[in-house]
C-alpha cells in the first residue's frame, strides 16, 4: 500500500487524497515509513477479518446446535444448558458463545411457554379542541426536613397546554387524586365522552379508588409504560419549566401552606402570561378559550404592514402565524389517520 501511495504522489496526487482511496489517513503511512523503514500495521481494525484463534471449528458448531436442540432442553436458555451439560460431564462452550452461534443461526427465540416481557407504547391520542386529552403527574416539592417533600399534582390539557386542576399534599394518594380529577372535571365541564387522561404507572394512577371515578365519569385511562418518562412528555416539559422558572423558591418550602400559597401564584402567571413556545407564543389560557387565532391574526396585520413599511428588510415571506392544529400524545405507533381521538374512541 506504501508502495502505491507513492506511486500516486510521483504521478501528481496528493498524499492525504491517495491514502483516502486506500482509507487511511496519512498520519498512519506517515508511522509505518518512520525511521526510514516500514513497521508493522498497528492499527487494531487490522486483524478484524482474522479468524480467531479459539474459533469453534465447524464440527463444534454441530455439536453445540446438537445439543441445544435436544428435546430435554428445548424451553431452557443457554445460561441453564451449559450447567446442565457440566453437570452431565460435558463442556462445549460458554454461554455468549452459545448465544452468538444460536443467532447467527436464527434460532434465538424465546424457549419456553411464558410470553415475552413486552413494554409497547402506549395508543397515540390526539386534541384537535381543549378537554380532550389531560395528562397528570405529580412532582416533589423539597421542604426544610431532610427526605421529607411534599406532593404537586397537576393536570394538564395538552391541547392548550393549560394547567386545568392542582393541588399539594403531604403525601401520594390515589383517593386524593380521584378528588382532584373530580373536581377539574367538574369545573371544565367536560364532555364525558371526549376525555382521555393519561398518566405513569405510579401507585396514585393505578389506584382503585382513581380508576373507579374515571370508570364512573366515562373517561378512558392511558399510562406510560414502566420507567419510561418519554411517554409522559407533556407534564414532564411542565415540571421543568415550574422549577426552573426565575420565581421558583430558591430555599425549600417551610410549610404546607407556604408550598401552595406558591403554586396558587404560578399557576394564574403560567396559564395567563406565560407565552408557550409550541402553540406559537400565546399564552395557554388564551388557547384554552379559543382567542388564538384572533391575536395571531394581529400578529400577521402587524408583520404584514412593517413589509409594506420596508421590503427591502424581508427576503421572503413574513413569519408564519397560523395558529397550531391538533396535538398528539406519544404519535408514532400507529399511522397519523389510525391515531385515535377521544371523541371517537368505542
């Protein structure tokens, strides 16, 4: 290869082009010509293609297929078969090697009867209006007691991204839950037809007492799937944005009623003069109620008019105002027309 890339360079080529052609860089023709000689390849991707030397040979392969398959170990793994052939006197290789033979020759699957452990996403679900989707959770609220907090639960539309229900406790309760549900249901006079709530797999979701009133207010559950915040992503970005914002107490919470005296205050400013970045800077209160499309509208008459004011500042068209159309709750399961809407959920 030396030899080559010399050959290029006397002919006009530059050197970094013609190791490229080979893929090497030059640096490492430049270590094998050191000294005036040519050393070895030291390069660890060298020997990839090298068979190894404690390969199994093509009779062993046999043999370990052999035994795998015979009838006394059929629902058993390779981690249970080598014991058992040491047992019976017999070594024929480790496990991984097991493994990596029984996949390259398609054969690893599941052996026994019990199903396969599965964690699916969970059914994408669409808003196309306010009071159809919620999401929920609950975060720690840090007090002045080492390993004490308190407890936030939120409800969130995702539609709006309005904050539609809260409260604080001292502790994690699907009763407590239930409650608050209840009442935002309630107050937001919500279609029980249309509704989704969707949440964890925390103790307060699964409740009984929780899932009873969903049950009895007709409105469909939904959770992510176990240790899995991805799915929740909508309380989550909330609870991010709670703690992070400039007002939030630098010191833990002294008290119960310190610790809501705070939420009753971010939540009016979050809802009302927050400007949410994914519904186009508009506050969620005023995309709850429908008053988007008017104040973006305002937004275009402005944009449209500093244009005509001075052309020759916009290359292009003005910035795109129009309001945002229906949100999806963990998308991507099924095709975007398969996903379902609360309101034709059966």
């Amino acid at each position: 290869m030396t030899t080559w890339i010399d050959q290029a360079c006397v002919a006009g080529a530059r050197r970094d082009r013609a190791c490229a052609v080979l893929g090497l860089t030059s640096r490492s023709v430049q270590r094998w010509q050191s000294d005036g000689g040519i050393k070895a390849d030291g390069r660890q991707a060298a020997a990839r293609g090298r068979t190894p030397a404690n390969a199994l040979s093509a009779e062993e392969r046999a043999r370990v297929l052999a035994a795998v398959n015979r009838p006394e170990f059929a629902d058993l793994s390779p981690k249970q078969i080598v014991p058992h052939l040491a047992d019976q006197g017999e070594y024929l290789a480790s496990e991984s090697t097991v493994y990596r033979l029984l996949r390259a020759e398609k054969q690893l699957a599941h052996r026994g009867k019990a199903k396969v452990a599965t964690r699916r996403r969970p059914l994408p679900w669409v808003a196309t209006a306010p009071n159809q989707v919620w999401t929920w959770d609950i975060t720690y609220l840090a007090t002045t007691v080492r390993g004490t907090f308190f407890y936030l639960y939120l409800i969130l539309d995702i539609f709006s991204r309005k904050i539609v229900g809260w409260e604080v406790h001292e502790q994690e309760s699907a009763s407590q839950a239930a409650r608050l549900f209840q009442q935002t249901y309630l107050r937001e006079e919500v279609d029980s037809a249309a509704l989704t709530l969707h949440s964890d797999n925390g103790t307060p979701m699964k409740g009984a007492t929780m899932l009873a009133t969903l049950q009895r207010l007709g409105v469909v559950p939904s959770f992510s799937r176990p240790s899995v915040s991805n799915d929740n992503p909508y309380s989550e970005s909330l609870f991010r944005t709670l703690k992070y914002t400039p007002a939030y107490p630098d010191s833990p919470f002294e008290s119960l009623a310190t610790a809501r005296a705070w939420v009753a205050t971010f939540v009016p400013w979050y809802n009302e003069r927050h400007t949410h970045s994914a519904i186009k800077f508009v506050a969620p209160g005023q995309r709850h109620r429908g008053e988007d499309p008017v104040l973006l509208q305002g937004r275009v008459k402005v944009y449209e008019a500093a244009k005509a004011r001075n052309p020759n500042r916009w290359s292009g068209k003005t910035r795109n105002w129009d309001p945002v159309g229906p949100v999806s709750l963990n998308p991507g399961r099924l095709p975007a027309k398969e996903a379902i809407n609360s309101n034709n959920y059966s």
